[in-house]
C-alpha cells in the first residue's frame, strides 16, 4: 500500500509541477486579438477625426518571432492599401491567409495567398463563400489559431513555422469536401498550377509598389507550395466568375482577373492537413523551406515546437503581477516581435534589395525587411537590442546590405524596396543605437559610409530620389539650418511638414555624431553635432513652441500651436512636436523659459486633453518632466496614459500598433523605463506596474526591477537602491542593466518630490 500512495503520489507531484509550469508559460497571457477592432481608448475619443489612425491594425497573427510568413483569418480580401486582412466586427471569414501585412500599419498586404474550405456547393469569390463564425469559439493565441465555420461545420485550426504554415481542418457536415486556394493579387496577375500526381498545388502573386513608385513592380513574387497527405477527387481552377472543370493552371494577365484553384475530396474525408511553404526567392526555395521546415511533422509537433519559441522569446522577460496585466504585457511584447520580417530562404537566399534582378546569398545573417522605422525606431527596436541583440545584429546588417545594393541607406524600407513613406532619416537612429549598446556583428565600417551619405549628399538625380533614395529636403536644410515654409531649391517631397523633418533632421544627425565619434570620424562628428542643434531654429522662444518659419527667418504668423492640423508638422500639432528634441531636452527647457515654464507647458498638454498618445510623436512626452526635476509627474502621467490608452479589448490600442512601436511603449512603460533618445545607452525610469519584472539578457546576466508597494494607488517612487546602493539618478544606463542586478523601488501613494529632481540626477543632453 506504501508503494502504491508513493506512485501516485510521485504523479500527483509531477501534474502539479506539469501544471505549474504551465501556468508560467508567457504564451498562455498573450491576447492576439487586441487592437483588432477600432480604439475605444481616450485619445481615441480626443481625436476621433483622425480616421484611419484610430484603428490598431493588428491581425490575430500566427508564426514565429519576426517570422517570414503569418497565418490569419481572412475576413476582407484584398491587398488594397489601409485594408487588413482581419477585422473583429466584421461577421464572416472567407479564408486563412498566408499574409505578409506589416504590423498595425496603414500599407498594404503583399505576395499573399489564402486557402478556404468548404463543404456541400462549390463558391469561389470571397464574399459568397464567406462563412459565419463566433469569437466565442474563436481560440487566437501566438502560435496557434481556431474556430468553427458555422455555414459549413468545419473547424479550422492554423499553426506555422517561420516560413510556413499548416492548416487542419476538421469536417463535421457530410456533403462534398473542398479546398480553394487563391492567389490574392489585386493586380490581376497571379499564378496557380495543380500537380495532382504530387498532391500539390504551386504558385505566386507578384509584388507592387506603394508610395514612392506606387503601382511599378517591386522585382520580386510571394510564392507559395501548397501539399496535401489524401488525394483529390477531382480539381479545377477559376479566372473571375469562369471555372475550368479538370483545368490545371491559370495566370491573370494584369487586367485585374481574380485567379484560384479548388480541389474536391470526397464525402469520407472527415480531417485534412494541408502544409505550405512560402519564399520570395522562387517557388524551389519555397519547396525547400517546406522541406527543412516542416516536411512530414505533425500538426502538434509544428504547434509544440511554435509554442516553444513563443516562450522562449516571451520569458526573456519574466513579470510578477495580475493576470490582467501579465495579458497586457505578453499580449504587447508579443507584437513587438512580428516585425521586421525575416525575408531570405533557409538556404539563406533573398531577392536583392531595390527590385534588383539577381538573387542574393546571407552569409552569417538572416536577412530582414519591412522596418517601418519612422515607428519603430523609438522603442521598438530599441527593445529588440535590448533583448535580442544577435537579432539585431542580424538587422543591421541586412539594412547595410540594402545600402550596398541599392546605394543609398533606406529611409523607410518596406516591401523589399526604398519608400519615402514617412520623414526623418531614422536608420541613423537605429544604427548608432545598435552600436551603443553593445551590437558588433554587422559591417559597420559600410554601413557608416552610407549613413554618411544620407546626412551629407544631396541626391541630384532625380528618378532615384522620386523612388525614395536620399534624404527628402537635404539641400534647404543643409543651405538655411532649417526646412523652410518655402521651396526656394525647388525639392520634391517638403512642401509641407518643413518643421517636423526639421527637428528628427537633428535628432538623427545628432545620433550619427555618436556613431562618428566611436568610429574614430572626429570630424563628421564635430560638424553633425553642431547640426544637431539645428531645432533652436525652429523653436519660436517667443512663444515656446515649434512654428512654421520661411526662408527669410520669418515666423508664419497665423499660429495656433493646439491645431490638430498644421502644414508645416507631420500627423500632430505644433504643441506636440516641440518636445521631439530627445538629443537635447536639456537645451530645450533652457530655449522655452527654463524648468517651471517648461513643467508649466507640460502640464497645459496633458490636463488639457492635447497630448494625443495614439500616434508616435507624443510617445517621450509624458517622461520629459524627469529632465525638468519633476520625475513625480513623468510617474503620474506614464501610469495614467498606460490605464486609459491600452486594455485587453478588441479595440484596446489607442493608435495604428505600427510595426510594434505602440506596443513597445507599453511594454518599456509596464517595467517602468524607456529610451527616450536612442543613440544613446540610457532609459529613462517612470513609474513600473509590476512588482518584479526581470530581464533575462542574452549574455547570461539578469537584470530585476523590483517594486515594492506598487499599485495604481501608489505610484511614485520615494526612494532607489541599485544593487543595494542608494540611488537618486532617474535613468539607468544600458551597461547597468547588461551587468546584471537589481535595481529596488520604494513605491507610495504620495509623491516625493525630493527624490531625482537635482539636475545631476537628470537623464543626460547633448548642451548639458
């Protein structure tokens, strides 16, 4: 009797450690359908005519961190600009998609396919065949996907590797069983073969332009082998509205016909597991990827190995707290890594950058695109750095390799290709964050001639610079210090948002200093530094605000720096961008009036209502106040935006998630710090959600922040010990945390205003 109490006993033990561990797996807390619906937060109301920035954009997405391909429903077909794949309202699926959507953005799908089951009659365009299906059946996590398919009693389960998918779907009608399979190509110039003797179908969807050469082939195709375990009855393929019966292939010619194939298996199929492998190479490199892949594994094993990612990425940071909050945390951390996007083959081949004709081969590096970097470059990818800087290394080295090959450095590259899509020149920023953090692994020695070449040339000719290549507006602001109102050098691209491109101009030269100055570039560096200060002539001291200036130094005269709108500033008011001096927030305090007036000005923005945390200018405000000896009030006022502009909803973001940018705030803010000037190796501290939060970095070390009495009621620091130390600085510095230690919070419902508020303890700035 003994030893059979102690057998049970040993698996009793064993299912509670089984079930422990399960209940720590971060994956478990992530929500993949927030932001999926329209923001219902407060600067969603406060701004509610900003239309399309007031949806997160985000997508229920299924596949590996940064991974090449992700899985989702499809609830609109299209590949149009501004149009996800999936929105929560909408009532009906009509199909799963292999999609390549940037994250939470307002661009386009591309080189995407979607497969769609059905049962009894055959339908084939997306709305007719669109079934009805309820969330509350609806399971969406990181690596896994289901629901049921109401109109055709099938369920629907997606689970994917890095560069493939597997489908399983279950039947529970009787009536004839059928599988479509859809190049989404809005162009009309998709391409679909059926190998029924290999159970496979084969094809691709070409890739387009948008912004900058919008409409012009990008030089490359998504492609797609799509592999069956049962044989098909019968097959055909459709063009538009016309089936061919028996039909093996069919091609749109770019006059807009929709194109697909469908398969039938017969009323005894009651499972179906369909494996696809997807390339931008070639449709061998897409076998290929299959093969390494996936080749014949299961469903659970491609979802447990999946899972396991999941948790290895997400448990890099460990968070003790409620279950709400560990679903806010995850759920964010979780989008952060969708993007960028893992691009070459697992042979290592890609498409060279810029629509290039040849195919090139990474060497050591995984190659990346889709950066979206006017977003990302203020927390996102500072938080990959921080927490995956082999990764990072691997990014910055694929974004010198697009300098190499188009020659220029990308300012916003997307789709493989340049874009002018957004201002700034924020590769700089990335770049010489990398390097001050510590990440070494890329060809830096190239990739600096060519950040060199955005701050310094002027591109003179003119069909490259329309397609995106050099920095927009260089030469006026090379020649006046400042983008003025007027076009005096008759430029392209900065006829408005002149004091916008002004102020990240000087940020990003200021970034590219301190790159020069590790490298050795003393006098690159000496001259970008004074660029650096460049936002002074943009920063009206009469008033304390950024205003629109023309060529002859005037200031525009009809000013209202709390306009929604203004020409001369980019998705924002002049209120808003005036704090985008992150190189300089010292310099600043000094230009608008010194530290009161500044608090003062700070203070207007945020209990007025004008502070607009859904888009990502505003995203350092809220932390200046600790520059200003006020770090009680950066507390106060991260912890109000972080509980009124993100939940665990639908429409629980506040803004478009916008490659992670969004998110990364939240999960930077959550631990209770953020990098307000990246380029250089500091965080500065707020006011942390959790009682514990620990880094666990990849060079073995471990970095907690501990909180001890926090909650929404005590939210401000009283006092810090950093490894058992006092400590009244208000920002850690990058070697602080990658040495590893414990950085201890005393938290209460009161604020001390004695503690961080002497100007030694501000974070630093560039004219300290």
């Amino acid at each position: 009797m003994r030893i059979y109490s102690s057998a049970v006993s040993a698996v009793f033990i064993l299912l509670l450690s089984t079930i422990s561990l399960a209940q720590q797996a971060p994956v478990r807390y992530v929500n993949t359908l927030i932001g999926t619906a329209p923001a219902n937060t407060q600067s969603a109301k406060n701004h509610s005519e900003a239309g399309s920035e007031l949806k997160g954009q985000t997508l229920p997405a299924v596949g590996t961190p940064y991974g090449m391909t992700q899985w989702t429903p499809q609830t609109q077909a299209t590949e149009t600009k501004c149009i996800a794949p999936y929105y929560y309202n909408d009532p009906k699926i009509q199909g799963f998609r292999g999609t390549h959507w940037l994250n939470g953005s307002c661009v386009q799908d591309y080189g995407s396919l979607t497969l769609m089951p059905l049962t009894g009659t055959l339908k084939i365009q997306p709305r007719e065949r669109a079934s009805a299906y309820e969330h509350s059946r609806e399971t969406a996590s990181p690596h896994r996907y289901e629901t049921y398919l109401a109109d055709y009693g099938i369920r629907a389960e997606l689970t994917a590797s890095a560069r493939c998918g597997v489908l399983r779907f279950s039947f529970e009608k009787d009536g004839e069983r059928y599988l479509l399979v859809e190049p989404n190509s809005d162009e009309g110039e998709g391409f679909i073969e059926i190998h029924p003797e290999r159970r496979e179908i084969v094809g691709y969807n070409p890739v387009h332009r948008i912004y900058q050469g919008s409409g012009q082939p990008a030089g490359f195709s998504g492609y797609f082998v799509v592999q069956f375990e049962v044989p098909f009855t019968a097959y055909g393929t459709w063009t538009n509205d016309t089936r061919q019966e028996g039909a093996t292939s069919a091609q749109g010619t770019g006059k807009k016909e929709q194109v697909g194939a469908y398969l039938r298996f017969g009323d005894e199929v009651r499972q179906l597991t369909v494996r696809v492998g997807t390339s931008f190479t070639d449709l061998e490199g897409a076998r290929r990827n299959l093969q390494q892949e996936v080749a014949t594994k299961s469903f659970e094993e491609v979802l447990q190995a999946t899972e396991a990612a999941w948790n290895q990425a997400l448990g890099k940071v460990d968070v003790k707290g409620s279950d709400t909050d560990k679903t806010l945390f995850y759920s964010a951390l979780y989008r952060t890594k969708l993007s960028p996007r893992l691009f070459s083959d697992a042979d290592g081949r890609y498409p060279s950058f810029a629509g290039g004709k040849t195919i090139q081969q990474a060497q050591g590096f995984d190659y990346y695109t889709d950066f979206s970097l006017w977003d990302t470059f203020r927390a996102a990818l500072p938080l990959h750095t921080l927490l995956e800087p082999t990764t990072t290394g691997h990014m910055m080295q694929s974004l010198t390799k697009m300098a190499e090959q188009g020659g220029w450095m990308p300012i916003f590259p997307c789709w493989n290709h340049y874009t002018a899509a957004m201002i700034g020149d924020h590769v700089l920023s990335v770049m010489a964050d990398a390097y001050a953090k510590g990440v070494r692994d890329f060809d830096v020695k190239s990739a600096y001639r060519y950040l060199r070449k955005n701050a310094f040339e002027v591109n003179t000719d003119a069909a490259s610079y329309l397609a995106g290549q050099g920095r927009r507006a260089l030469a006026s602001y090379l020649q006046y210090g400042y983008v003025p109102l007027e076009d005096p050098v008759k430029e392209a691209f900065h006829k408005q948002e002149q004091v916008s491109r002004t102020l990240e101009y000087a940020y990003d030269d200021f970034c590219l200093s301190v790159l020069a100055e590790a490298l050795g570039q003393s006098a690159d560096a000496a001259a970008l530094r004074q660029r650096a200060l460049n936002y002074q002539n943009v920063i009206d001291p009469a008033t304390g605000y950024a205003r629109g200036r023309h060529a002859d130094g005037r200031w525009i005269e009809a000013f209202d720096p709390f306009a929604k709108r203004a020409s001369f500033i980019t998705e924002g008011s002049p209120a808003q961008y005036t704090y985008f001096v992150p190189q300089d927030v010292a310099g600043l305090i000094r230009l608008t009036g010194g530290r009161a007036r500044f608090v003062s000005k700070l203070d207007t923005l945020f209990e007025q209502g004008h502070y607009w945390h859904g888009n990502e200018p505003n995203h350092q405000i809220a932390y200046l106040y600790t520059y200003a000896g006020a770090p009680w009030k950066t507390q106060q006022w991260t912890r109000k935006v972080l509980r009124e502009e993100y939940s665990t909803e639908p429409g629980g973001l506040s803004g478009n998630e916008d490659g992670g940018q969004m998110s990364a705030w939240l999960a930077f803010s959550m631990a209770g710090l953020y990098p307000v000037c990246p380029g250089t190796p500091t965080y500065v501290l707020g006011s942390p959600v959790f009682a514990e939060s620990t880094f666990r970095l990849e060079n073995g070390k471990t970095f907690r922040i501990r909180a001890q009495g926090v909650s929404d009621d005590a939210p401000y620091i009283q006092s810090a010990r950093l490894n058992g130390k006092a400590f009244t600085r208000t920002y850690l510095t990058h070697d602080e945390i990658a040495r590893g230690g414990e950085l201890t919070l005393i938290m209460g419902k009161v604020p001390n205003q004695k503690w961080g508020t002497s100007p030694q303890d501000a974070p630093p700035s560039l004219s300290r």
